[in-house]
C-alpha cells in the first residue's frame, strides 16, 4: 500500500537527522584522536613509526570506504564479535577519518618553518613540549579550513552507514520512499537536510580562517 | 678600504680565564659523501669572545650548530660545561639549558607575545613560575631595551626589534655560553647597528659568545679571538690584530681582500 508524503514522513526525516550527527560527532572525535596520533607518527624522527604510520594512511584512502564498512561489519562477525551497525558504522567511520586527518595535519606540522623547532629545540624544550607549545598552536591555524571541510565530507559519508543498515537520515528517506513512492520529493529533502547541516560548518571556517590571520598578523 | 687594515682601534688582548667552557675533539660531520666539518679542535674559554668567519658553505653555521646539536657530528666529541654529548638525552637536555642561540631568521614564536616567547622556555623547562618567568622575561626586555614591546606579536615589530627580543628570550634561560648564527645577516643596514650594540653590552658583561658574522668591526673592537674556516677546516685562528694585520694563510688572505676591499 502506498502511503502519501505527509507532516509524518517528514519528522522522521527530520528526527534521523539526529543519528547522523551523532555518527558524525562520534566519527569526527574518533577520527580526530588517532588522526593526531597518526599525523605525529607520521612526523616522527623514528623511521619504522613513520612506515607504518604511512602504511595505515595508504591502506585506508586506498580503499572505498563501503568497502571498510563491510569488512569491519562482516568481519566483526566472521571473528565472533557480535558488533551492531551503530557500533560498526562508526569503528569504520574513525580508521577511515583517522587516516584522512592524520594525513591533513601532517601537511599542516611540515608547514610550521624548520626554524621554529630549532629555536625550541635549541632553548632545551623536549618533544612534548616542543609539540604543545609552539608546533601545534601553529599547525592548528593551518588545520582549521581543512578540517572543517573534511568534516563536511564526513557528514556526507556518514550516508554509506545506510547500507550495513544504520538507521541515518539516508536510510529514513530509504524507507520513507519504499513507503510514499516519492523519490524526487523525498530525496530531494534528504538532500536539502544535508546541506542545512554542512552549509553553516563551510561559513565556520571561513570566520575561522580570517579570525586565525588576524590574530598573527 | 685601507683603514680595515689600521690596527690603531684593534684592543690589546684581554687576559680569558683558564676554565674551559667548550671543547671540540676531532669533529666530523659528512652530508652524504659531502665532508662539512674536517677535525675540528676548539676550545672555548670562559669568557671569551670569538668570532668565527669564511666564505658561504665553509662550515662556519654548522660548526656551532654542532655545539647543541641542532646538527649532529658523526666523529670527535663536545664537551660543554664539562657535559659531554652523546646518546643519553639527559646531557644534551642539560647541554641546550647551557647554551643560548640567536638565529639569522630570529625565529620568535609568531603566535605568543613578546614577553611570552621569553616565557616560555622558563616556564617549561626550568619549572619557573609565571610570575617568576614574566620578572625575568621583563628583565632581560629592559636589557635589550625594549620592555614596551612585550606584549605585542612578533610580527608588529622591526627585523631589529625581533632580534633583540631573540637575544633577550635566550637571556632568560640563563646560559654560560651564548651561540650567535649570523645575528644580523638578515637584516636591514639601519637596524644591524642595534643588535651589534646589544652584543657588545652583552660581551662587556662577560658572556661566552662565538659569534659567526661577517661583521668584521664587531670582530675586531670585540673579539678576543678570529677563528678563520674554510671548506671545513679551521685554518687560521689569531687575535683580531694579528689576524687582520698579518695573516698567515694565503686562504684568509684571500678572504679577507675580498670581503675588506668592496
């Protein structure tokens, strides 16, 4: 029986608008944390760190990430671990970010000036705080743009969970079609919800950027 | 220029303390299959004022360079301060809190203010308390006589400013030895003047310096000793007088009539 798009159809668009923040949030903050680790390796004097910090990075923007989707839902599985789509989607959602991030901030640390870990090297700061203190608050004013529109990407991504059967706003206009036949109308407004979400993220970095140039001119 | 040659302004020799401060032993170092530092053997009193200089890719840069490791000698050791380097990370730590740099490109920390690239070295090396490391920092601003700027950026002050702020930043730190890297190379002619000046005050006050700089007045109204290096080796070695008035290698000869006659 085919239902008619109504108020109805819509709110559940709307409240599956929530599951996909969350599985972005939850995937930005994952992705963000190994990322920093991986563009730290990445960076490391010890060369074996570097190899495989490279390895991960190569192994994961090499491979579609439908593709890491599956094998970390099935292979959960195939391992007899009992991982729900929630949990898979967003394990898989993390390595995959992890790697772009690691590979982003990479760029962002080899773009402070050999100079600045001199002088810190040379006034008898260790790599810690050599790190935290003058290469990171630098690297960051460089990270903010590409950050914020890898998030955009995230977000978009997130659409991919729909298929190992996560319940996001992608899979709500699935099932909201399946149910009215309106595809246009229906994916029309999955597609204007998510530019509502990436559009103000797109304005934020650009007030971010000018903020950053600003405060070191 | 003739006067280069006029020995009148040259100062006596000055009597340097016996106490060694740093001492290089058959230094080596090879970029590649490129042989930068030959046998290096220097010592460096208490005290003292050296300048070193040579024609560009002498290995002038690199050889101070070595003495807190920002570059890494292959053969030969560095004593510093009666630590020597090697691979424990305990003496290069207490190596680099002995010894201050000041670089050709200043390289102030362009995100934290004046006083706070003073800061920060006290605060996170030493353990120095923030009010502590802000009297120092102010101190040593006063020294370099800029205490005005100190909460501004980098960015907003003069190339000569910014270097006065790098030397008073290394200041902070406390160090027996203070390591210049062709402090005013680059710079604008009209600021080269104060940063000399902050030198010399530094060197009246009895600091250790080896100064790389093609500043041959510095050299010879402040030097205590002329170390002249050339393809990596250290050829000649003399007092200002004797160096400027008497050279002994056709090589520093050269040198000098090239850079003293333009």
């Amino acid at each position: 029986m085919i239902r008619a798009f109504s108020y109805n159809e819509f709110l559940f668009l709307l409240s599956a608008v929530q599951w996909t923040l969350a599985l972005s949030a939850i995937a930005f903050i994952g992705g963000a944390t190994v990322g920093l680790v991986i563009a730290l390796a990445r960076t490391s004097d010890i060369k074996a760190v570097r190899l495989a910090a490279t390895g991960y990075i190569q192994l994961f923007q090499g491979t579609p990430l439908l593709m890491q989707l599956f094998l970390v839902f099935f292979g959960a599985t195939v391992m007899g671990l009992d991982l729900n789509p929630w949990a898979a989607a967003a394990l898989g959602l993390t390595l995959n970010a992890s790697a772009f991030l690691g590979e982003i901030w990479r760029g962002c640390i080899q773009a402070v000036p050999r100079g600045q870990w001199e002088a810190a090297s040379a006034l008898g700061l260790r790599y810690p705080g050599l790190m935290r203190y003058v290469i990171l608050p630098q690297a960051v004013k460089v990270a903010v743009p590409p950050t914020v529109g890898f998030l955009v990407q995230l977000i978009k991504s997130t659409s991919l969970a729909a298929i190992i059967g996560f319940t996001e706003l992608t899979r709500a206009g699935q099932i909201v079609n399946n149910a009215t036949f309106q595809p246009f109308l229906v994916f029309g407004i999955v597609a204007v919800l998510y530019f509502l979400m990436c559009w103000p993220l797109s304005l934020l970095s650009a007030r971010l950027e000018r903020r950053y140039a600003l405060a070191t001119r | 220029m003739a006067s280069a040659y006029d020995t009148t302004d040259v100062p006596a020799p000055r009597p340097v303390s016996g106490e060694v401060v740093i001492r290089m032993a058959g230094v080596q170092k090879w970029y590649d299959s490129f042989h930068v530092l030959k046998d290096i053997e220097l010592e460096v009193h208490k005290g003292e004022r050296i300048v070193i200089c040579g024609p560009s890719g002498s290995g002038k840069s690199t050889l101070i360079r070595c003495i807190n490791q920002l570059e890494k000698h292959q053969k030969g050791t560095i004593t510093v301060n009666g630590v020597t380097i090697d691979a424990h990370h305990r003496h290069l730590d207490q190596v680099r809190r002995d010894v201050g740099m000041v670089f050709q490109q200043f390289n102030l920390f362009p995100h934290l203010t004046v006083v706070e690239n003073c800061m920060l070295a006290p605060m996170r090396v030493r353990g120095t308390s923030k009010q502590e490391a802000r009297d120092i920092a102010m101190k040593y601003l006063a020294r370099v006589r800029i205490p005005e700027q100190a909460d501004k950026y980098p960015g907003q002050l003069s190339g000569g400013q910014q270097q006065r702020v790098a030397i008073a930043r290394s200041l902070c730190m406390n160090p027996k030895v203070m390591l210049f890297d062709e402090p005013t190379s680059a710079l604008d002619p009209e600021m080269v003047k104060e940063v000399l000046d902050t030198m010399i005050g530094l060197a009246e006050d009895g600091m250790t310096m080896l100064c790389v700089t093609h500043e041959m007045g510095f050299a010879k109204s402040v030097a205590d000793r002329v170390i002249f290096m050339d393809r990596g080796e250290i050829v000649e070695q003399a007092t200002p007088a004797e160096f400027f008035t008497n050279p002994r290698s056709e090589r520093t000869r050269n040198f000098l009539g090239q850079i003293l006659t333009h």
